[in-house]
C-alpha cells in the first residue's frame, strides 16, 4: 500500500465513522426531532400530561373565533383525521389564517382543549403572485368561493 | 497524462497566483452586475406573494446565502480532503481562505431567516432541525478557523482542520433534508425540486439570478483570499522574492 492510499483510506475510515455514529445518533433521537405532533398523535397519548409541547397541523376552516374583543380567541388545529379545540390570548402572526398551516406551544387544559401560551404560522413552500392564486382557487372549487379576508 | 501535468502546473503556487490574479475581474465584474439586476427583479420587478405580501422579497437574500453556507462547506471539506490524501498544499490554502467566506454567508443566511421569521412565523428563532442544523454548521465554520490559528506549525494546522472539515461535511445533508426527514417549523424545499419548482417564473428568475451572482462573487473573494494565504505561506521562498523585487524596479522606474 502506497503511502497515498494509506492516507487516502483513513480519510475515508474517518468519514464513514463520524457519519455512522451521526446516522445512529440521528435514529435513536428521531422522537425528539420532531418539531411538533399532530391531533392525532397527541389524542392517542403519545405527549406527555401536564408538559409543554407544540401542537401542529392546519387552522380549520371556520373554526377561528375572537371571543369578547380581548385578545382571547380559540380555533380548532386538524390533522384531517382529528381536531383539538386552541385557546389562545394574544396576537397571531401575519401569517395565520383559516386553512394555513400553525404551530401552537402550550399545554393540555382537560381532554380536548389545548392552552397555547405562543403561536407560530407555519409557511408553506409555495410562492405566486395574488393572481396566480386566485385563479388555482378558482379552478379548484369555484361554488366554495368565499370572500375571506386576507390575512395579510 | 496531459491533465495530470495541467494539474500539477495549478498546483504550484507561482502559477496559480498570477492565473487567480488575471480571472479575479472576470468573477467580479460579472458577478456585481448579476446581484444588481437580480436585487432590482427581486425587489421592485417581482409581484407580491399572494400570502406574504412584500415580506417575501426577502427569499432573494436569504436562499443565496444560505445555499452558499453549505457549498462553500463543501468546496472546503473537499479541498481539505485532497489536500490531506495527495499532501497538496495550495488545497489547504484554498479551504483556509473558504471558512471565513462560508462563515459569513451562514451568518447572512440565519440572521436574514431571523428577520424574516419574525412578521411570519412570529419568532425569530426557534429549535427545529433546519435552523438548529444550520447553526452548527456556522459553530463548525467556527471551529474549523479556531482550530487552524490554535497551531503555530501551519502544515500541523492544515492535518488537523483538514481532519474536522471532512468530518463536519456529514452536517450538510442533515440541512438539506431536515425539512423532508422531520417536520420543523421551516418550510420545505422550493426551488431544488428541478421539475416542478413551487414558485412562478416571474419571482423564480430574480432568485437563479441572485443565486448565480453570489456564487461568481464568492469565486472571486475566494480567489482573492487564496492569493493572499498563499504569498503568507510562501513568503520565503524564491519567486515570492522575485515579484517583489520587480515591482520595486518597476516602482523606480516610474
């Protein structure tokens, strides 16, 4: 074995042991890489009582509520298979809105209502003009067509 | 044969300092011009998004950068690996002279997703795999230079950062496919889907253009850099002594 080879395999061996170990160390923690959980997973028991986690999923569409002009409000995030009822006091971000994607941190208040103390809008990797999105809805469902208001 | 000679002749530091020095304008001038016409498409040219409003523009900003983070990390690790297997110094060289500019464009990157993130999401920061990942990316870039200027020996200097640069090019998939492999609070890949981007032409362009114009200015700041480390690390020998003399004479002469 030439000295290059020599060289060229620990380069090698080194590369394949730290990738190894980083792959097994990335399986053995895939649980808590998970940013959030979805309705489904949290109603199955698969968060833990009385602990903060983030909850995820889709805003449902006629489910956002402001209740007495406070800052109070509460929406139903879904996973389209089940739904949890967020209770939220404060202001959202820009991106929030019916049928977007969120993020609520908080906790369990009960079985089926979810105390979130912060709420994140989650972005989703589609970019159009307005145009170019009011004519896929229009395509899309055009008896559906509602005049939501914008969240922007 | 003929492009093992070529190889070698690019290897040896006189000739790649005077080639860099001649193409160094050519990366520049090009890549200014690509940045100017791709900042004016990005930020006047380009409509609204139909979701983020002007808040969008930002992406022209942040998705060059941050893909420069991590080819500049390659580009590296790749040189520190040629450069520990063939013992090939002006390798070093060049992924000396990368760190500092992959630094910078990972700085750029988070720092243009924490602004950003802010009016969108609604945090500027938060822990979920991309932006994690991307971090220790940066804390890699990081090491990678304390590590070098730990060592007073440059070619000790060279083995052992060569060593951590192969090692932390294991991080760069884990960005790139943090999206697709966990669910994060980043949204998933638009434009490397090559078939199918999920943007239209008239926002995709401004974006290719930054992409390309970052990419040529970082070929040129490379290029820069690297004429620099190597005068540094070869500033006692011969042709060094040479060029300078001559631009003494030439300096006389005027």
């Amino acid at each position: 074995m030439t000295p290059r080879r020599r060289r060229m395999v620990i380069v090698g061996a080194i590369f394949l042991g730290v990738a190894t170990a980083v792959t097994l160390g990335l399986q053995g923690m895939q649980e808590s890489m998970l940013y959030f959980r979805s309705p489904t997973e949290v109603l199955s028991g698969e968060a833990a009582d009385g602990r903060d986690f983030r909850l995820g999923g889709m805003v449902r569409e006629g489910s956002v509520e402001r209740l007495t002009g406070d800052l109070e409000m509460s929406f139903d995030i879904t996973d389209f298979e089940n739904s949890i009822t967020v209770r939220y006091t404060g202001i959202t971000p820009a991106l929030f809105g019916e049928g977007q994607g969120v993020i609520a941190i908080g906790r369990m208040e009960g079985n089926s209502v979810f105390r979130a103390r912060e709420v994140l809008a989650k972005h989703d990797e589609n970019y159009m003009p307005v145009e170019v999105a009011d004519m896929l809805a229009q395509q899309q469902q055009p008896e559906e067509l509602s005049t939501e208001s914008s969240t922007n | 044969m003929r492009l093992w000679n070529w190889i070698n002749k690019l290897a040896s530091p006189p000739h790649f300092f005077r080639m860099a020095g001649t193409l160094t304008p050519w990366f520049l001038w090009p890549a200014t011009a690509l940045i100017l016409v791709g900042a004016f498409g990005g930020l006047v040219l380009a409509p609204p998004d139909y979701m983020q409003g002007e808040g969008f523009r930002m992406i022209y900003f942040h998705v060059p950068s941050a893909y420069l983070s991590m080819m500049v990390y390659v580009i590296m690790a790749v040189s520190a690996a040629v450069g520990l297997i063939w013992r090939i110094k002006l390798a070093h060289a060049v992924a000396a002279s990368a760190a500092p500019i992959g630094a910078s464009f990972t700085v750029l990157a988070l720092v243009t997703g924490m602004l950003w993130g802010k009016p969108m999401w609604g945090a500027y920061w938060v822990w979920d795999a991309r932006l994690t990942s991307e971090l220790v990316l940066l804390f890699l870039y990081i090491g990678y230079m304390t590590l070098r200027s730990a060592f007073d020996d440059t070619s000790k200097a060279d083995r052992a950062s060569g060593v951590l640069a192969v090692v932390g090019v294991v991080n760069i998939p884990i960005i790139h496919f943090s999206v697709v492999w966990w669910n994060t609070l980043h949204q998933g890949p638009t434009i490397s889907k090559m078939d199918n981007p999920s943007i239209t032409a008239d926002m995709l362009w401004p974006l290719l253009t930054m992409i390309l114009g970052y990419t040529l200015f970082f070929v040129a700041i490379l290029a820069i850099r690297v004429r620099g480390e190597v005068l540094t690390r070869e500033v006692r020998s011969r042709w060094v002594g040479e060029m300078l003399r001559e631009s003494i004479d030439d300096k006389r002469v005027e």
